[in-house]
C-alpha cells in the first residue's frame, strides 16, 4: 500500500505475446496449446500437455520460417512495452494528482503473467486497473488472460489491491475514432490506382462452438465494423472475414483466404485490408496479411493490395486507452 497522499494507480496491459527469438517459437507454441481456453477437449486435463508437445514440435519449423520472411522474430514484446511506457506518459499528463505506472503481463510469453506480478509487488500501489490489449472480448484471448491473473495473483498481496476491470472496449468512441484515423492516414497510400477501392476487415477468427455457447466475440467484431465505417461516412464497399484457422473444427467464416478469392474473382483490383482485431503488429499482420495473403490476392488478380498497420503506440490509439482508464480511476 502506497503510504504517501497521492494516489498511486497500476495499469496492466494484458496481450497474447510472441516469440522475441527464433528460438523461442516451440515453447511459445506450447505455452499456447496448453491454455485450456485454446485446446478445449474432452479429457483435456490428461491430454492437453502431451497434444501441445506433438503439436508445437511438428509446427515450430514452419513457424519459424514464417518469421524469417518477416525478417525478425515477433515485435510484439517492443510494441507493447512502447504502449505501456506511451500509456503511463499520457496518463501522467492527464491526471497530475496521481502517479501511473505500466506494467505488461503476456499470456505465453516473456514478461508473463507471474513476472508482472512480481514487478508489481515491487511498487506501492494504492489500486490496479486491468486493461486487455484484446478491444473485443473473447473467452480465448481477455478470458484467457485474466484466468491466469486471478491464477497468478490470488495467493500474493497483489489480490488484496483495489482492482477494476475494463473487459472490452469495441465500442469506445475513442478507440473507433483511433482505427478510424488509421484507415483514413492509409487511404492516403492508397490512391495509386484509379480503380474502385474496398475496404476488407480482417480479424481473428475462433471456432464457432466457442460463439455458439455465448461468446460476444463476433458481435463485437460487427459493431466495431459498423462504427467506424458510420465514422469514415466513405461510400467504399467493404467486407469482412476470419482469418488464423488452426486445426479442423469449424471457425468463424467466410475466412480471408476464400474472401480474397471471391473478391478477385468478382473483378476487385484495388484493396485496402485493415486488421480489425490486432492493436500491435506481429506475425498475422506481418507474415499472414503481408506476405502470405498478399500472394493469394494477387493470384486471385487484385494487383493493388494495401495492408494497414495496426494501432501500434498511434497517439489516437493511447489517448482511447488513456481516457479507458480514467473513466474507472475517477468513477
């Protein structure tokens, strides 16, 4: 407990992670198969860890070689540290009468989730707000992350914190005026070719029994949808897909692959593709949208395709983010 006057705040920032080395892509990938909210099977207690091992050792190589077209191992650890410091800095400006810190908990990699905590313990905080870098709930990735927070803190004097929550924010006017910003910015590395532009939203998929049992994932993914094309007032068509299909069950459909395929085939040329569900680029925005599905689309004959950046440490995305928090610090 902090014994000073001033009100001292933590802000975690929860995100998925990836490998920071070449060497880190099999144990990345277990950590990932062994998260019962990702391998959810009958008797998954006994067998999710021998099917992660099978599993993350046959794929690793591919992956890895996935990295090595990017030409780096996953950024996604510096773009999150640069959010956190960007965040606590926008905070501080804000709210001078408290004092911020960040802190970066990663559901399968370096810092994790036991590692922030123990960063935590280390400062004197008066109260926690937990905040996903995940805008649209989903049990697979916000639910995820703060099951392994309450795992990780409940037995540390972290549990006894005042903590708030903020589980989605897909709706936020800020956060769409922030991906809003960000296709209008791209748009503007779109203007070479002169035939009629689409807008393609790209997010993560996940299978659609985790939909069908109530998860507001898709909903939410169709509202954002919806808001900022409200918010751009653009007469450009757009679309929306699935994309990071891993194993046989159904997912959430149509996929970006078969999309790309439909679009080239009903004559789009010219596209501009936004990752809908990603605030930080790493390897579906950097290999798969890039590299990967730039090689579909322009077999399918759209010759002019753009992929946006993610969010990143945009100053629109950390002042949505910022004003997040306040609204929990001030209720």
């Amino acid at each position: 407990m902090n014994t000073s006057s001033r009100e001292t705040v933590g802000v975690v920032l929860f995100q998925l992670g990836g490998p920071d080395t070449y060497e880190a892509v099999e144990p990345f990938l277990y950590n990932l198969f062994t998260d019962p909210y990702i391998i959810d099977i009958p008797a998954g207690a006994l067998l999710r860890k021998p099917l992660a091992r099978f599993i993350s050792k046959r794929r690793s190589q591919e992956v890895v070689e996935y990295y090595r077209q990017m030409g780096q191992p996953s950024p996604i650890r510096d773009i999150t540290n640069r959010q956190a410091a960007a965040l606590r800095d926008a905070l501080r400006e804000l709210d001078p009468d408290r004092t911020y810190h960040a802190f970066v908990a990663m559901r399968y990699w370096h810092p994790l989730t036991n590692e922030a905590i123990e960063q935590i313990k280390r400062v004197e905080l008066d109260r926690l707000i937990l905040l996903p870098l995940y805008p649209h709930y989903s049990k697979t990735t916000t639910g995820s992350s703060f099951y392994e927070w309450d795992r990780q803190a409940k037995h540390t004097a972290v549990a006894d914190l005042p903590t708030d929550v903020i589980s989605s924010y897909h709706d936020d006017p800020l956060y769409i005026k922030s991906v809003a910003d960000r296709i209008t910015s791209s748009l503007a590395d779109c203007c070479g070719s002169t035939d009629p532009l689409h807008i393609l939203f790209s997010a993560h998929g996940v299978p659609q029994k985790v939909i069908k049992s109530g998860d507001p994932y898709q909903q939410h993914i169709e509202h954002t949808v919806d808001l900022v094309m409200d918010r751009l007032s653009t007469g450009y068509p757009h679309h929306l897909s699935y994309q990071s299909k891993v194993g046989p069950q159904k997912w959430l459909a149509p996929s970006t692959v078969d999309t790309l395929a439909r679009l080239g085939a009903e004559g789009v040329r010219h596209l501009l593709v936004v990752p809908i569900a990603f605030v930080s680029d790493h390897s579906e925005t950097l290999y798969e949208l890039n590299i990967q599905d730039r090689r579909i689309a322009e077999q399918a004959g759209i010759s002019s395709y753009h992929v946006m950046p993610a969010l990143n440490d945009a100053p629109e995305f950390i002042d949505a983010l910022a004003h997040l928090v306040l609204k929990e610090v001030r209720k």
